[in-house]
C-alpha cells in the first residue's frame, strides 16, 4: 500500500460492520467508501453469504404453495422460515410455475387502488381541474410519439415478441449483419439485495461476439440503479454489456454509468430501408 494512502477501515470492521447491519450500501456509507469497493473485498473475504436456492427450498416452497391456497398470510409466514425477502419468494415461486400468471385482482383490491389513485390526484392539486388546449395538444404529440416507439407485440417477420419498435428494428439490424440473437434469454438477480431493483434482464444476448445489447429509450433512477448493481454483480458481464442509446442524454448517461454505447440513430440511418424496418 501506498504510504499515506491508508485504507479507511480495515477487514475486519468491514466484516464486522456488515454482520451488525446487514448492506453493503450501509457499510459503504458509514466509512465513506466505494460500495464496489467494499463488495470486492467482502467478497474476497468471503463474508457474503451465498442466497442461492437449494433443492430442499425448492422443494418446501412447492409443498408450501400446494398447501396455502387461498391464504393470504402464508408469505408472511414462509418469509419468516425461510429469511428470504416475500419479494425473493415471489420471484422464485414464478420459475417454478406456482403462480397463475393470468389471475384476475379481487373487487376489493381494485377499490383500494382506484381509491388511492384518487388520494394522489387530490394531493397534486388536479381534482376537479381541467388542462388547458395547449396542454391537451402537447401531451398528445408527446404521448403518440412515446407511443410510436414502444409498441409491443409479436413481430411476423422474426418470429419473435418484442417490447419496441426499436428492439425490432435491431433484432433486423443483428439478422443483416449476420450475428445470432437471443431476446432476453437470462434475467440476473442481484441475491443479496432485498428491496428495490432486484434484478436486471438484457434485450439481446449474442453468442457469436459474447455481447448483450440494451437498446434503452432513456434512462430514469430505477434504470440508473440497476445497471450500476449489474455492474457490483456481474462485472465480467457488464464488461461485455453494449447500451444502445436512443437519444443524446440516452448516450451520455450511458458513458458516465461506464459501458460501451452506440446510438441508435446512427443504426436507423443507415438500415432503415431493410425489409419490415419499422418507422
């Protein structure tokens, strides 16, 4: 180490500290350190613990849903047994099918939202009020071109669902050039955190480069989160992660988070007249 540049605790407040509060955010806050920093050397003293799901847990967690029914109150209790997150159950519960996808919300809990999106308009002043024309006319210009970049639905031509025109059009751009794509083939759980982003899934993986491309429209806090865990998580992966950026801030928001970026205009420019491109 370099003399005068001491670390700012040593490992075994790290340690320490990390069992008494339980975050590595937590302990990065109270020493005034970088959280990556403090999760590499956590790691490499191997003070995180390792929540992947065992078979005995798989197996509970399906005797446990077979047997809860219609009870409310059972992730409460199965959060308790297990010390995992009802979000982490939730989750996990998905991959193993046992829960219905197509569930319908109860009369009751409809109610409560309609009643508390009411709350809300009242609380931002807006009950009982009107927008005026000129407003009225720029959220729609505003809303029709949100719009006209995310529609979402299977596309013909690539035999494939997308959330986007623009993930459609680079899914056409990755056919012209020749590489092979998988859209949204892996989703990676960041295991230790338990409230918040908790996971990210990129558009396109491409095994012919080892690229994962995110075509990304904007980026607001959510999305600034998760890429930076992604990073903490999953460096050799981000290494390899490509933002393809949408618009100018888009672009630049990527560079400072620290990824390779391209700008889709660029793309859309030049293979905009490719069979099915979508305007």
């Amino acid at each position: 180490m370099v003399a005068g540049s001491p670390r700012k605790a040593t490992d075994e407040q790290l340690v320490s500290t990390y069992k008494e509060l339980g975050s590595i955010w937590a302990v990065a806050d109270k020493f005034k350190m970088c959280g990556q920093s403090v999760h590499e050397r956590l790691q490499k003293l191997s003070a995180i613990p390792q929540w992947k799901w065992t078979v005995e847990e798989d197996v509970l967690l399906v005797q446990l849903y077979k047997k809860a029914g219609d009870n409310k109150t059972f992730l409460d209790e199965l959060e308790v047994i297990s010390k995992r997150h009802k979000s982490n159950i939730c989750r996990r519960a998905r991959k193993l099918n046992l829960t219905n996808k197509n569930r319908k919300y109860e009369e009751i809990l409809v109610t409560e939202m309609a009643d508390r999106a009411g709350r809300q308009i009242e609380t931002k002043g807006m009950a009982g009020k009107t927008h005026s024309d000129e407003s009225k006319k720029r959220n729609s210009i505003s809303t029709s071109t949100a719009r006209s970049r995310t529609v979402s639905g299977k596309r013909k031509d690539l035999s494939c669902f997308f959330r986007s025109k623009i993930e459609a059009n680079y899914a056409r751009f990755l056919n012209y050039i020749g590489l092979t794509w998988a859209y949204e083939p892996k989703t990676f759980i960041f295991e230790e955190i338990k409230r918040g982003t908790l996971s990210y899934t990129p558009d396109f993986y491409c095994p012919d480069n080892g690229k994962w491309y995110e075509v990304k429209g904007w980026f607001d806090a959510t999305s600034v989160t998760r890429m930076k865990r992604f990073k903490i998580y999953y460096p050799e992966e981000a290494k390899n992660t490509v933002i393809v950026a949408q618009s100018k801030k888009t672009y630049e928001q990527a560079l400072v988070l620290g990824y390779d970026v391209i700008r889709y205009e660029e793309v859309e420019k030049q293979y905009k007249n490719l069979p099915n491109w979508e305007k």
